[in-house]
C-alpha cells in the first residue's frame, strides 16, 4: 500500500516505487508547483535581465552535467569538457548557416531542431574519440589527455580552420531571425529561456531515468573500484566509452543552445578556463543531477552580486571594472577553498539534510 505521506523514511516495497519520479502525492503536488515557478511564473515576472541571468545558469547547468556524469557517476576526471561544448556550437551553426536544407524544413523552423540533434551526435563521437585512451589510462594521464582535447579542438581545429570557413574571419554571424524553432524566432531572452529549460528538464529526466539503469549502475561500479566491476563481468572500456559519449552529448546540446544566445560565434567562448569553471560548479554543488544545478545557481549569480558591486564602486575608482575580470576568478578560487574546506559534500548534500530535516519532523534528531 502507498502512503500519502512518508514521514519517517520510505516504506516501497520494490524497485521501481523506491526509484520512481512521483513516490507520493505530495512530491508529485511540488513538482508540479516548481515547473509552474520555472515554466509561467518566472519569464512573466523576471526582468530582462534576471531571464538573461537564468539563461547563463541553466548553460552552465548543461555543461556541468555532462562534466558530472564523468566525474561523478564514473570517475572519468576531465578537464577539457569546454571542447565538446565548442563542437555542439559550431556544428549548430554550420548546419544553420551553410547547410543546403529543402525549403519546407527552414519554413516549418525544423532546421534548427536537428541541428541539436546532429550536434548532439557529433559531440558525442568527438568526445568517444579523447575517450579512448581511458581504456589504458586514468587519473593524472586521463586529465592530460582530456587537456589535450581542448587544445587540439578549440585552439587549432576551431579555430585555424573551422572559424575561416567563408571567410568570415573569426566569427559566424548569429544576427537576430537567424535561429528559427517551428513558427518563433529566437529573437528574445524569454524566448531562449524557454527553450533553455525545455532542453535542460529533457536532459535531466534522460539522465536521471540512465543513471538508474543497467547503465548506471555499472558506471558507478566502475567509479568505486574498476577491476572489481570487471571481475563482476562489466564491459568497463564499453561502458567507459559509452560514458563519454552521453557527457558529450549533453556538452553539445549545450552548445547548440549557446547558439541561440549569441550574436556571434567565436573560439573565444570556449576558453579553458570553461572546462576548468564546469569542474568547480560541481565541486561546489556536490554529488548527483541537482548538484550540477544547484552548483551552477550559486556560481552564476555569486558573479552577477559581484558584478552589481563592482559597478557602484567603479565611480570611486575606476579600475575596479577593468579588473573584475581577475577578481572573478580570484572569487572562483576561493568559494572552491571554502566549500572544500567547509562543505565537502556540496550544496546537494546540504539541501538533503534540509530536505530530510521536514520530511522525518518531529523526528528529525
């Protein structure tokens, strides 16, 4: 029998009510509470600037899940995840720009609706491809290795060859009207807003519906201790691959959605330090999907706070903008600091003990 309400801890009785999205009506009423929040009451009551906010938060969400699937589901260390988002991007753009679509899929807006998909895919094989050494290495080799996907892909591919395709220079054009979705152009924040948070609730219900799969689980077999999962019969450089083919896939549907944001596309939006950046939000996240979130929100708008100080104060001296940029990253360095020192587990953790906290009242001691 399933309880309305589960005061002291879960009472399933098998495997698929104890993973299941909706355990009671309760958390099927918040959930559907908070995609109103996300969905209606956020682009009608947030302005311009706060939706402009949440599209770089839920960017950096899509980015670090990818970075958390390896990191943290298979103990894959990455450091060059920046170079997936870049193919994503650019092979979106292409596909809009300089692919000869029939007429009626750039009439019906489907153009660039694929282009997400075909970016997706050729992410994900680019990413397979720097993944195969995790069939012979792991640790300190591996993050070379995945450093040296981000400097072969952004600084010589992108951008000595791809950026001079039809003579553009170094950037594509993305004037508005260019990016196209059935009958709307993405010509707005709130309009990209939308499509941020459809792309990022699908990548998170496919990514939690793997995670608890066959899949999953050998993933994180493999992260805990690799020759036991083999010794258990787990293919681990199938699964190994198999792993960064989704991580760069979600880094490639990131960047087709970066698309849409832009004005121009650049090798200069995907610096190394983005790949480093991906990996500090889900340090200071924590484990799991809603670390990568809750890692992202804090990072974004820790910045924008700076930001919004930083500005008042630059009427007093005027260098402070001008080095905002070092402060930035100083600001980076430290909340990794604290939250290592601090908060070990992340702000995922912290939000379980809350969560739990109400859940097990008045038991909560």
């Amino acid at each position: 029998m399933t309880r309305v309400w589960l005061p002291c801890g879960d009472y399933h009785q098998d495997y698929a009510r104890d993973q299941g999205w909706w355990q009671s009506n309760v958390i099927k009423g918040k959930m559907i509470l908070l995609l109103l929040i996300v969905f209606v009451g956020f682009p009608l009551f947030l302005d311009e600037y706060w939706i402009g906010v949440a599209n770089m938060i839920g960017y950096t969400a899509l980015g670090a899940l990818g970075v958390q699937l390896l990191i943290g589901y298979a103990g894959l260390i990455t450091l060059g995840h920046a170079a997936f988002i870049a193919v994503g991007a650019y092979t979106s753009t292409l596909l809009i720009l300089r692919f000869p679509w029939p007429e009626f899929i750039v009439s019906w807006g489907l153009a660039y609706p694929i282009s997400i998909i075909i970016a997706a895919i050729v992410a994900g094989l680019w990413s397979v491809l720097f993944g195969l050494p995790s069939a012979r290495v792991k640790g300190f080799y591996l993050i070379l290795t995945t450093m040296a996907a981000q400097f072969i892909t952004v600084d010589f591919i992108l951008t000595q060859y791809v950026s001079q395709i039809g003579g553009r220079g170094q950037a594509f054009s993305l004037p508005p009207g260019t990016i196209k979705i059935g009958p709307w152009f993405m010509d707005s924040d709130v309009k990209v807003y939308l499509l941020m948070i459809t792309l990022l609730t699908l990548v998170v219900m496919i990514m939690a519906n793997l995670l608890r799969s066959r899949v999953g689980r050998a993933w994180v077999a493999i992260r805990d201790n690799d020759i036991a999962a083999e010794t258990l019969g787990i293919n681990i450089v199938w699964y190994k691959l198999l792993n960064f083919f989704v991580a760069g896939f979600i880094g490639g549907i990131a960047g087709a959605f970066w698309v849409a944001n832009l004005a121009a596309l650049s090798p200069e939006h995907f610096p190394w330090f983005w790949s480093l950046w991906l990996v500090g939000v889900i340090l200071i996240g924590g484990a799991g999907i809603d670390g990568a979130i809750f890692g992202a929100i804090f990072m974004v708008v820790v910045l924008e706070i700076l930001q919004m100080l930083a500005i008042p104060a630059s009427a007093i001296y005027d260098r402070i903008l001008i080095d905002f940029a070092f402060l930035k990253e100083m600001a980076f360095g430290l909340a990794i600091c604290a939250f290592l020192i601090y908060e070990p587990r992340g702000l995922s953790y912290r939000w379980w003990q809350i969560k739990n906290y109400f859940n097990l009242w008045p038991f909560s001691y």
